[in-house]
C-alpha cells in the first residue's frame, strides 16, 4: 500500500471525498423550530403514556420505537427516551465535476473513434465486465448476458434521487418513493445535493443517454428504485434514517443502500449505545422481511477493531460492511496513452482497482470490499478519473434541474456497487435468503494481497457471482 503521502490526501480530497464527516464527537438531532429530536424505546414505556404535548415524528412500531421531537424529560421512565444523534451524508464537499469525457477536447488518449464515452471511464464497472463498455468490446461474456437485476427493487436510503436523469429516468418508482425529512417537499433531492444521486446511478444506471457522450451503466440497469430521502441538507436525525429502513422493508425492497453515516463515536456513551441497538434492531427486522442493509463502512482512515469507538452504522450487528478500493493511474497516459484497451492493464496503472483507498475504513466490521475509488491528488490532472462516475444532478432546489455526470471518492460509492450485486442475485434467485445472498457475494469474492483486515471475506467478484447464482459456478 502507498502510504507516503496518506495525510496530505486525506486533507487534500475533503472536496471529493464521500463517507466521513472528519469531525469528533456526536450532534442531537433537532426538529422543527429548534426543538430536540430524541427516540422513544416502546420496550420501556407504553405508547398510551407518551403525552400528547410530544411530536411524533415516524412511528416505527415495528421495532418497539418512535422519532419524537419536544420534551424528553415529559416521557415518563429514566430509560424511555435516548438523543436522536444525527447522521450525516457521504459527502463532505463538492465532486470534481465531468463536462463531458474530455472537457479539452484532446483525443489521445483513446485510439479508437475519438474521445472516450462515458461508460469507457467507469473502471469499476469494465473490471468487473458488467458489459462490454468500450468501443471496441472483447466480445466475452459479460455479466448483463446472464442477468440486469430484472425482478428487484433497490431502496436508496439518501440524499434523495433526481429521477428526471437520463440515465435514471425509467428506474425510480414515484408511487413508492418518500421524502422522511420534516421539510415539505418530495422524495428528490430538492437542494439536499447530488450524493443519493450518483448512489443510484452505481445501482442502476441505464445508459440512456443519447448525447454523443452517452450515459454511465449500472451494476442492474432493470432493477427498480425507491428513493427514500433522509437528508435536507449534510445532517439528518438517526429516526429519519431508521424509519425510512422500516418503510423500506416493508415496501418490499431486496437491500437497502444506506451510504451514510456517523464520525467515531465513544462506544460506552450510553445514547450511542442506544443507536446501535436501534439499528440492530431495524436490520432484524429487515432481515425477516428479506431485505439486507448495505452500508459504507466510512472515510476516516479507521480501524474499526479499535478499542473505545464505534463505527456505525457499519458495526451494528446485521448491517453489510463495504470498504472501498480503487487504482491509481487508470487512463493517466504515458506509453499507453494511444490505446484504451489497456487502461486497466498498462504501464501507469500504478495501483490495481483492488487496492485499498487510503481514506477507508477496515477491520472485522467489513464483509467485502468494492470500488469506491481512490486519488493521488500529486498526480497528473487526469488524477480524478481514479474516482467513480456516475449521475449527477445540479441546481437541484429549482424547478429545472440539470443533469449530468462526476466523478466522487468514498465508501459511499463502495457500497452501491454491492447493492447491485444483490439485486443480481435475487432476480436470479428470487426466493434466496439474506443469508444465501450474504453468503453468496462473500464466498464468490477474492481475496487480494492485502487480506481480511480491509477486504473482509474479499473483494466483490460479480462474474464469479453470477456463475453461482445461475448455477454454472464451480
């Protein structure tokens, strides 16, 4: 692993970097007019005891809570009621935003029929052969010849998602989609950013734009989204996000994507404590409904194992860890730069995709790793096409949003990757439990050099899944 430069990065892509909030210590949520926001545990005191005099926000029955905004102290019992921490988006600042694939004009580094398209530069995707990406394809099988994820629906529990893309606009399901902020409007992003966005285009992405660039392609291009919107800006209430889950469950959705989450937080304080089981809680649930959670393991260079800190929701039992990897020199130049065949194979691939990014994550929290991205901002300016591209979404508060495509770095763009991945497995195996599909993408991963400590079971390998899946693996 490159470790010479590791803090001048981390410092250097706080702009580009999703799944950290590089902060200490832990918010309470708030609600409408500065009132605090705190959960109410149905375990610990009967729902008729809670006075009329609190706000419920959502009612998460399901799992014995309530996100209430008020008085905590006016809920009778000491252990009925805990802070509702807030949660934060993937995302710490703007992306590096893509024009087009070569905003100059300048062709030379694609041999074949001009500027690169779209799709060429989604290195996660052509690695992992989802389909024959580039101009001149290879002509193997690709995993889109066994399966797009037809059958499945994907929560993206998020920033909300801008269905009026191109490339999005066939996928998300508007009847079902819900907006679980206190804000009055819908489930898109209305000026909550483009994060829940970019998520979903990893996810699902139906290269349907039919501009000279084209689009991106998704990992399962015809699975079905449901947009649940948690976030109305960076920060959102734990509650918000905990019941968006339930819904999500309850809607019937195969995973939920939650690419967010918290800084590390004292693992004895007694309301994080309280969040971990909450979420252990909604996973069970999810679980028993079929549904498995997906969740980026996090951006802060973290060893999860470390004693007197949590990382959540990735440590909470039940939750699906992804820690993300990425190369460093992907279409760089130099003496491969004529042909972009060999991007992924030439002589300035200085790192292969599988390598750890040095903003992730890792301990024994991480089931598997997946491109997320990575940066070597000392690089040449094509330094940014080591991220991952995907749709984007811009002046997103108006009533004429644009669309578009950049490129960001994080767990958070890890984690849809593995999302994709289950609904691959369920539109092939529709009746699979979310054990046989945990089990599934861990024993098809492999296993890189640098092993379980920041690749969990492996890295996800979705041609060897599918094989399994389908019945053809070994």
């Amino acid at each position: 692993m490159r470790n010479s430069s590791r803090r001048t990065f981390l410092k250097g892509t706080a702009g580009v970097i999703g799944g950290s909030v590089f902060a200490t210590g832990s918010a309470v949520a708030t609600g409408d007019e500065g009132t605090e926001r705190f959960l109410i545990d149905l375990q610990e005191v009967d729902r008729s005891d809670v006075p009329d005099s609190v706000d419920i926000i959502h009612d998460i029955g399901e799992i014995d809570l309530l996100a209430a905004s008020g008085d905590p102290d006016e809920v009778p019992g000491v252990a009925s009621t805990t802070p509702d921490i807030a949660v934060y988006q993937d995302d710490t600042g703007p992306a590096v935003e893509h024009s087009g694939p070569n905003g100059k004009g300048n062709s030379a580094s694609h041999n074949h029929d001009g500027p690169a398209t779209n799709t060429e530069l989604q290195w996660d995707k052509r690695v992992q052969e989802v389909d024959n990406l580039t101009d001149k394809p290879g002509g193997g099988k690709t995993v889109h010849d066994v399966t797009e994820g037809a059958g499945t629906r994907i929560a993206i529990v998020d920033s909300g998602v801008y269905d009026g893309h191109p490339d999005l606009a066939d996928v998300v399901n508007p009847e079902l989609s819900q907006n679980f902020t206190t804000d009055p409007y819908d489930f898109r992003p209305n000026g909550a950013g483009d994060h829940g966005t970019h998520v979903a285009g990893t996810v699902a992405a139906t290269n349907s734009n039919d501009g000279p660039d084209g689009g991106v392609l998704g990992s399962a291009p015809e699975t079905e989204l449901v947009a649940y919107r948690v976030f109305s800006g960076v920060e959102a209430a734990s509650g918000d996000v905990l019941g968006a889950l339930v819904e999500a469950a309850k809607d019937g959705c195969d995973a939920a994507n939650i690419s967010l989450g918290y800084p590390p937080l004292p693992a004895e304080n007694p309301a994080v404590i309280e969040i971990k089981e909450a979420y252990e809680r909604t996973a069970a649930y999810a679980r028993e409904q079929g549904m498995l959670i997906v969740n980026s393991a996090g951006n802060d260079s973290q060893d999860m194992d470390e004693d007197g800190i949590l990382s959540l929701p990735t440590e909470a039992e039940g939750i699906f860890g992804v820690s993300a990897t990425g190369p460093i020199g992907f279409g760089w130049g130099g003496k491969h730069s004529d042909n972009e065949e060999k991007w992924l194979t030439g002589n300035r691939l200085e790192e292969p995709t599988t390598q750890p990014a040095f903003y992730t994550n890792y301990g024994s929290a991480v089931d598997v790793s997946a491109g997320g991205g990575n940066a070597d901002l000392n690089g040449p300016e094509e330094y940014y096409r080591d991220l991952v591209l995907s749709t984007v979404v811009s002046d997103d508060g108006t009533d004429d949003p644009t669309s578009g495509y950049a490129w960001k770095a994080g767990t958070s763009m890890a984690a849809p990757q593995v999302t994709g991945a289950v609904a691959l497995v369920r539109s092939l195996n529709p009746d699979a439990s979310v054990e046989e599909v945990e089990s599934l993408i861990q024993e098809t991963a492999s296993m890189p050099d640098e092993g379980e400590t920041y690749h969990g079971a492996g890295h996800l390998d979705l041609q060897a899944l599918v094989d399994a899946a389908s019945g053809k693996g070994k």
